[in-house]
C-alpha cells in the first residue's frame, strides 16, 4: 500500500482511501493510530485514474522498472497466519470460533486461497524482487496457522483502534494460541460491518504494516470484511459462490505480496511511494466469465479468483497476471 510517516514502533502501509480527498498525501490518521504517523492514501475504486503512471523522479536508475529498492529488509519465503477474530464463523467452511490449527484445515475459500497462492504463476512475479545480497525472493506462500479468536470480540461499527489488533496478536503469543516468527505475516480478518483500524471504507480497504513486541518486528495486515463497503468490492458476480470470501481474496493478495517485498516500509517501492502491489491496485486485466457465469481473471490451484495484477520488477516493469 502506498507509504507513511512512521512512529516510534509502529509503521503501516494503507490499501485504498478516502472519497472527500483521494490524492492528500498527508491525511489525518484514523482512530487508534499514533498520531506522529501520516497516511499517504491511495484512491477507492470509483478514484482510480485509467492511464495514470506512477512518478519518476530523479533517483531513478538506469535500468528502470519504475520500482526502486532502498535497502530494507524482504521476506525471502513467505508464511502467513489467519486470525479469525469473531465470535461466529466469519467466512463460509472456515475455523468454528475458540479453534487452532494448520492452515491446512482451514476449509473456507479464504484457506484455499492462502493454502494455493505460493507456486502459482502469479505469485511469481515476486521473484522479480530481490535483498540486498540480490538473493530473489521464493515463490512461496506457506498457510503455517489459524487461530479463530472469540476473545475481546469487536463490535460492529465501534472502531477498533490498531493498538487493539496488536494487543490481540501480541495476546495469541502470550497464551500459545499463534506461534511468533520473523517471516509470518498475521492476517486479521473481521466480521461483519466491524470497522477494523478505525478507517475502513473511509480512509482504506486493508493495510499492512509491523510494531515491535519484546523486542521482534512482528508483521501484520488488517483484513476488514470487505464486502461490505461498495469500493472494496470489485466482483461481478462471485466465482465460488460466496462473495464474501471472493472479495476479500482481492485484498489478500495484495497485503501478502506488498509484505513480502516491503515487509518494514524501507524496501522496494517508486518514487510516489507505491509499493508492487500499489501500482496495480483495482487492475485485473485480462478476465474471463466462469462456468457460474461470475467475473474472473485467473486460476489459484483448480478455482477461479478475481484478483488485481501485481507489478513486475523485470524488463521495464508494468502489471501482469502472471510471470
């Protein structure tokens, strides 16, 4: 998602944005968030600009792919873990609440999705990015976890303040519920019309970002529900016959593989701040219509998803489907 100010402990990478100004490069952070941070916003749905490039500004190399590396920090292989954080079944199939286990028996499309995203050819196009050593990253996205967390349940509607989904994760280490590891990303996912982050559907869609727990840099993603905001939602129809789960997967993979090559905010992204998955958001290219007559644009194991390209960082960079 497109960058931010930083505080002390925290930073955050926001997935979409505010209607009233969708290209302020510093709006005001939402509920919950420290307020030395500043959220650089990119446009919902009804603001993307068809056409748009992203800035080039001086520092641009001389083999340009339009998406620059400073330095930072990749994950080399990446593991995700699922908190469901409800007290009923969030997405259809998935973990029943007070749950553990692999993210093997996590039966829902969301789990699917997760369990199918490493080794596809779209997720090869992170393998365009490197470290600083120019070791490529891994077409790996490995499901290690789920935790289904019916404690200190949020509200519909109340915000639920980033420090609260911390304290949620930092609560699952605590207790055993979730393993910590330095390569996981920990996906937060909530339940209906819940306002996880306190600016979902005004300010973002989703974001990223990481905070420091006794001593680790722990890294996570606020999943909102995102079905239930219009601008969240590119799906005409609902290829595996839940929307729900069919929406969010858009917003899964971006998270995922901005993590994965941006994983502390200081690795690879342009001269505007957007990271990969950033310059192609909203973008799905080339689609098809699937057997339930739904909108799809690409395969993930032997089902059909609707999910936005990603930026390659090879032969002059731009969005695809696949590498």
């Amino acid at each position: 998602m497109k960058r931010c100010a930083v505080a002390t402990v925290i930073t955050l990478a926001i997935a979409a944005c505010s209607h009233d100004s969708p290209n302020a490069p510093n709006a005001s952070p939402p509920p919950g968030f420290a307020q030395t941070s500043h959220i650089h916003i990119m446009p919902l749905i009804g603001h993307m600009r068809p056409g748009s490039a992203p800035a080039q500004g001086p520092q641009a190399p001389t083999v340009d792919n339009g998406i620059y590396y400073h330095g930072g920090p990749v994950i080399l292989a990446q593991k995700v873990a699922a908190i469901y954080w409800s007290s009923n079944t969030i997405y259809a199939g998935g973990p029943a609440p007070g749950t553990t286990g692999p993210g093997s028996a996590d039966g829902s499309v969301i789990g699917y999705f997760l369990n199918n995203l490493g080794g596809s050819p779209y997720y090869n196009i992170n393998t365009t990015y490197t470290d600083s050593a120019g070791t490529a990253i891994q077409n790996s996205v490995t499901y290690t976890e789920f935790w289904a967390s019916n404690t200190n349940v949020p509200l519909p509607i109340v915000p639920v303040t980033d420090l609260q989904m911390q304290n949620q994760i930092i609560a699952g280490f605590t207790s055993g519920q979730l393993t910590y590891d330095p390569s996981t990303l920990y996906l937060i996912f909530s339940d209906q019309l819940v306002n996880l982050g306190g600016g979902f559907g005004s300010v973002y869609c989703a974001y990223h970002g990481n905070f420091t727990w006794n001593g680790n840099d722990v890294k996570y993603a606020a999943m909102p529900h995102d079905i239930d905001v219009f601008d969240c939602n590119a799906l005409s129809g609902s290829p595996n016959d839940d929307a729900a789960a069919d929406a969010e997967v858009n917003t899964l993979a971006h998270e995922t593989e901005e993590t994965n090559t941006d994983e502390d905010l200081d690795a690879w992204y342009d001269n505007s701040g957007n990271e990969n998955g950033d310059k192609c958001a909203w973008n799905f290219g080339t689609t098809y219509t699937t057997a339930n007559g739904s909108t799809a644009n690409m395969k993930i194991g032997t089902k059909d998803f609707l999910v936005q390209q990603n930026w390659v960082n090879a032969n002059g960079g731009g969005c695809r489907l696949s590498w």
